[in-house]
C-alpha cells in the first residue's frame, strides 16, 4: 500500500488512495479528478501531509485489445485481476472489451480469486509478469509468464512466452488444441489399424487362407509407427 522512508529527520512516505481512506484521511480534489480519468493516483506525503501527487495511466495496447478479441471469439471469457482502483480497472477493461474484472486486489487476494473461480468450474490460465503474480500463476491451472517479466513469476508459471506479445497466449491455445486433435487422429488410427491387423496375424482369417507372417507384421507394424510420426510432424505444416 506504499513506502516509507526518513529522509533528512523527516517522514517521506509514497502511498496509494486506499491508505488515505484507511487512516480517514481526505482525497485530495486534484486526486479525485486525476482518478476519475483512468489515472492511479499515488500521493507523496511528509510528515503526514500530503504534498503532492503523481498520475499513473496504462497504454492499453493494440496487440492486448487483438489478444482478447480472439480469445473471446474462441470461446474462453478473459478476466482482468488489478491492483489499481475500480475506475482506472473499469476504463482498462472497457477498453479491452473484458466485461467482469476485480480491482484492487493485492498478491493473495488473486490467488483467492482464482480459487473462486475454479470452484466455479473454471479451468482457469493465469498470465502475469511481475512478483506480485507468482502466487497467482501456481494456484491456476495453468500459469503463463511474460518472458520480459520477473523472475519469480518465471520460475512459478508452467509456460513462458518468449516475447513480450500477448497475442502469443492464443497462439499456445491453438496449439494445444491442433496437439490434442494430432493426438487423437494418432489414437484412432492405431486402434483400428491394431484392431484389424493383430486378428489377421493371431490367424482369425486362416481358415479362407488369409494369414500375415511374423515377417510381414512387423513391417506393417514399422509402417504405422512412420504414419503415426508423420501426422504428428504435419502440426508443423499447419
């Protein structure tokens, strides 16, 4: 919620909107105007007072407004978890076209967030880049890091995007998703080739004179081992 130092005997601190309102401090006029626009407001205080103000505001990306785009086309409804205030949120998501976020949420209130949310029968992915979202990204289901982020976010996500592109995040979704069709076009093919060809070689058709030999098995069997490796190497085709 802020910093505090003693600089020269006296008391410097840097904090956000919410420490006011907790120490029933008043908002400065000139903070709520700047709040009202989209803008996190943080407040540099001296001995207790306020003395002046800094405005934070967030250049929401094309490639973020693209990302969510199709993500929402694909079917899977993005969420926005933020510790700035619910106006500065309420403008960033309205820009995305995100319709439900959560607004100032700190470190282990995302992590409870994201519980919810899987209780609700979500899978959830959780894609963050800074410390505060490493306990947020082991508790999803799938964590995703920004490779240009922290290293504690790094080392708790299961997938890092090696560009600082969120557009990245439903390009791994089709992945995953041409992956799993491969796996399962793999899976049927080698249940019905084994279905057909290990009843002919155990001799099932030996009575009208259909009969593989061992020899030739296993050169069926080597066959559908390449088709099987060629399908999967396809994914790179496509």
């Amino acid at each position: 919620k802020g910093v505090e130092a003693e600089v020269d005997g006296e008391k410097v601190m840097v904090v956000g909107s919410n420490f006011l309102r907790e120490t029933s401090l008043e908002l400065p006029e000139e903070g709520l105007r700047l709040s009202s626009e989209g803008k996190t407001t943080v407040y540099l205080m001296i001995n207790g007072k306020v003395i002046g103000i800094i405005a934070l505001a967030d250049l929401v990306r094309d490639e973020s407004k693209e990302a969510v785009k199709v993500l929402i086309a694909m079917g899977i409804e993005p969420v926005m978890l933020t510790g700035d205030n619910k106006k500065v949120a309420s403008w960033v998501a309205k820009e995305l076209g995100i319709h439900r976020f959560f607004a100032e949420v700190l470190p282990h209130e995302k992590v409870e967030v994201i519980k919810k949310l899987r209780k609700e029968g979500n899978i959830v992915a959780m894609v963050g880049d800074g410390i505060n979202d490493g306990p947020a990204l082991v508790s999803a289901d799938i964590g995703i890091a920004i490779g240009a982020g922290s290293d504690v976010a790094i080392e708790s996500a299961d997938i890092i995007l090696a560009r600082n592109d969120p557009r990245d995040i439903t390009s791994i979704i089709r992945l995953a998703n041409r992956t799993y069709r491969k796996m399962i076009e793999n899976l049927l093919w080698a249940t019905g080739y084994n279905a057909i060809a290990i009843p002919l070689a155990a001799g099932a058709l030996c009575s009208v004179g259909i009969l593989l030999s061992p020899a030739v098995g296993a050169v069926l069997m080597s066959v559908s081992t390449v088709i099987v490796a060629i399908n999967a190497m396809r994914l790179k085709l496509e």
